[in-house]
C-alpha cells in the first residue's frame, strides 16, 4: 500500500471514529429509554446470569454463574458461595474463603456502579451509542447496541449491548477493554415482581460463626 493511501485509510478511520463519539443514535436511545422504564416499573427482580472473560486473543481465563437479586435499590448478588448484598445504605462483601465479610456505605454518587444501573439510564450521560446489525442470543431476537464511553480515560474501549425485543430486557452485555479482554456477561431465567423479603438484603453475621467483619465506613 502506497503512503497517500495509507495516509487516506488512516484519515477514513480517525473520521469513522469521531463520527461515532459525537452520535447519539435516536433509535438507540428510544430502544435503551424502553429498557429503563421497563425495569423501573418491576417491583423485584431476580435472574441467574454468567460471566466468561477472555484475553485478546480469545483464551478464556475464567467462567463463573450466580444469582442477582434486586428490590428497590436493593440487591444481592450470590457468585458461588461469595456474596455481595446492599440494603441501600450499606454494603456486605462476604468472601468464605477468607472468612471475612468487608463492610461499604453505599453512595448515591454517580460513580457507585449498581446491578439496577446496568439495567437503567447508566448511558444518559457516560456512552455515545449507534445501533448494530439485530441478532439473535440464547434462541431470542435482539436488538443489539454499541456504545462508547465519552470519557477517553476509562479502561474500556466498547460496550455492545444486546435488547430482547419482545420483552425489552438486556440479556448480554459484552465489554471490550482497551487492552483486547472481553467480558462477557449473560443474563437468563429472567423473573419479575416475585415476593424476595427485605432480609435477603442485610448481612446477618450470626449465620456465618467465626466470620471477621471489617467495617471500612
């Protein structure tokens, strides 16, 4: 390739990339603004979801599956036996292998990261998004997004997102980081406005004798 038309690609690209960082595609937006207040109108949620992570070159270093409980701005999250569980003001990360539980205050700062987030407005403010060739996942026809994150300086270089069109849900999520990992993350058996009481979202420390707890409030 000659070097006017390498200088050519290379202008074709840095054009293609600008052009995505300033869209907000419409028809993503009213697809992602459909998700929001879909899930904002349950009352519960709890599904089972999967995570696989790979390196750039696509050998996978880790699978792990749990269970994602949500109530409110309540959530509990079984990964095996790990638990991460909020009522909202508080946050338990209990790790059985250490015998430990740590011990947060949740923030309503826009930096805390929540399970409802990654299923509500999160990318208002943080991601340009164009809409993808629509797919299919797990069987499910889908709408699938990509986004961008607006600031330059986050680890993360994409986010495709993945709509099941008959229920307005996000059912994967893919990360790609700017070192070539992917994350990939599967959400399935999907249920919604079931009874969960509120004390699957506190940390009762007399079910696990002999645990240290390390309050970092």
């Amino acid at each position: 390739m000659s070097m006017k038309n390498l200088y050519v690609t290379g202008a074709l690209l840095l054009l293609s990339v600008f052009s995505f960082a300033q869209q907000k595609d419409p028809k993503a937006k009213a697809i992602l603004d459909q998700v929001s207040a879909k899930f904002k109108s349950y009352q519960t949620v709890s599904a089972n979801f999967a995570y696989e992570i790979a390196n750039a070159a696509g050998k996978v270093l880790s699978k792990k599956s749990g269970v994602v409980q949500m109530k409110g701005n309540k959530y509990a999250i079984n990964l095996g036996n790990n638990k991460i569980i909020s009522d909202g003001v508080t946050i338990w990360n209990y790790d059985p292998g250490a015998k430990e539980v740590t011990v947060n205050s949740a923030t309503a700062s826009e930096g805390t990261i929540t399970p409802q987030k990654l299923f509500t407005d999160f990318y208002n403010k943080d991601f340009m998004y164009v809409m993808d060739k629509d797919g299919t996942v797990g069987g499910k026809a889908v709408n699938k997004i990509i986004m961008q994150p607006i600031d330059k300086n986050k680890p993360f270089a994409r986010v495709y997102v993945a709509v099941d069109k008959a229920t307005k849900n996000i059912i994967s999520t893919t990360v790609i980081e700017k070192s070539g990992n992917r994350y990939v993350y599967n959400v399935s058996n999907f249920k919604t406005n079931t009874a969960i009481p509120d004390a699957t979202f506190t940390f009762n420390k007399a079910k696990y004798p002999g645990v240290e707890v390390v309050d970092l409030r």
